[in-house]
C-alpha cells in the first residue's frame, strides 16, 4: 500500500548547490514525510534532481521513503553504471522501484532490472513513459511481461488512458503511477479565471489543483499520482487531495467538462 499523492522532481528539483535554492526543497520534503507520503519519483534524465534529492534527504526520512527512479540508457553496462550510480546519489542500498524510462532499450534493462530483483537490490520493477502516443506500446509491455509498476500520463483532460491503460493494469494486477496530472500546467491556465464548481465541497475540494488530483486518484487502477513542486505551499494543497471523500464517476465526468 502507498500513500496516493506522491512527489515528482523533474524541474523542481533540478538545482544547483545555492542554498537559495535547495531551502525551499528541503522545506517540500519536510512537509511530505510530516504528513505521511512517502513515494518519490526521480530520473537520472532529470540532471541534478538525483543528487539534489540525495543531498536532502535525511536519514529519518530515507527510512520511510519509497524511492523509484530510473534507467535511461542503451546497453547492459551502461544501464548498470548509470543505476549504480544513482543509488550512490540517492545514497541508498536499495531502491524500491526501478523503471525503464521512456521504454528505452527495454528488453537490455529488463534483464538487469530482474536479475537485480532477484537480488534484493531494488524490490519492484516498471516501465514509463508521458504521452498519449506510447499507451499503445505500454499496454503490448504490459501483456506479455510480468512487471510490477507502469507509469503514464493521464488528467481530466487527457483521458485516452481509460480506453485500454487502465483496465489492463487492474486486469494484470500491475501498479499505477500516474504522471502529467496537470497536463504540465497547462490545466491551470483554463482555470485561473473560473470559480471552483458550487459542488467542490461536497469532496473536501478547496483548489483547482485538488479537483485534478481527485480526478485521478479516484480511478479504481491508479495506485499513486505525482505532481512535482518546489513549494511548500503547493505540495500542502497536492497533499490535501488524499483526504475527504472521493468524487464518484458523476462528479469525475464533472471534473472533466469544468476544465475542458
């Protein structure tokens, strides 16, 4: 079981040493482990959040994170030096979950990342990717390989994921992470001008993001979503998304039709 808000770090934690910079983050990562998160999801793609993360974090909070990060190379030994190598930055001898990023030379990682499995040097295994255009390739991943996670794109606005993702992980018992909550932001331009709808309250909404996040967490299939912030003030309001009720397929629909 996980805690259905998560963090993601690509952007907001892509820093340098300043401690202009970094204060804030150590300030998020306070505030998601005060309040019982625990899934943090990082990539060595993503250029420092990987070192920043493992700088910050501290050994309290190592020992009830779920770290999952990825592989994001070509070749066997490549992929092992690029996954030693982040658990050196995340200091950490063992990583919850390892992902192929963006499918990229899938079946070469895949060998390692169940050998390493087998192990004991990470615990689960998945795939990623971010557009509407890889589900088809996901899903023909996810039948035939027996993985653990898959992480992919899906909002109230970009709903292809329920057309097959979604069923077909329930199906195969596969967890779901879910990325791109916001449409990277973009959602929020439509609603900066728009009151929230009169019927918010009745699922403990109080934000535009919190309807988002609602949206999607309500999905029966989607294990955990992961909207990335450097602020306290936004992970709070993320965070509060896990509490009251959720919306029922009526409201989700309704969700969807406020921000189309």
């Amino acid at each position: 079981l996980l805690p259905v808000i998560g963090l993601g770090t690509t952007g907001a934690f892509e820093v340098g040493v300043d401690a202009r910079e970094r204060d804030p983050l150590a300030a998020v990562l306070g505030g998601f482990f005060a309040a019982g998160a625990t899934l943090i999801d990082t990539s060595p793609m993503y250029s420092s959040a990987e070192t920043v993360l493992g700088d910050l974090l501290t050994s309290a909070m190592q020992s009830s994170a779920f770290i999952a990060t990825k592989v994001w190379t070509r070749g066997e030994r490549e992929g092992i030096a690029q996954m030693t190598r982040a658990m050196e930055l995340l200091r950490r001898k063992k990583i919850e979950l390892m992902q192929v990023h963006n499918l990229l030379d899938l079946e070469v990682q895949l060998r390692t990342l169940r050998r390493w499995r087998d192990e004991g040097r990470i615990r689960y295994i998945g795939i990623t990717h971010y557009t509407v255009e890889s589900h088809e390739r996901l899903a023909e991943v996810i039948e035939r390989e027996p993985l653990d996670f898959v992480q992919f794109n899906y909002s109230a606005t970009t709903t292809a994921a329920e057309q097959r993702l979604l069923p077909l992980c329930a199906d195969k018992g596969v967890a779901v992470i879910v990325n791109r909550a916001f449409d990277d932001g973009k959602i929020f331009a439509r609603l900066k001008e728009r009151p929230l709808p009169p019927w918010a309250g009745e699922i403990g909404c109080t934000s535009g993001a919190q309807l988002l996040l609602k949206f999607v967490i309500a999905h029966p299939a989607v294990t955990c979503v992961i909207p990335a912030t450097g602020k306290l003030r936004n992970l709070q309001d993320n965070l509060a998304a896990a509490q009251g009720p959720l919306p029922d397929e009526r409201q989700r629909r309704a969700i969807s039709a406020a921000v189309a």
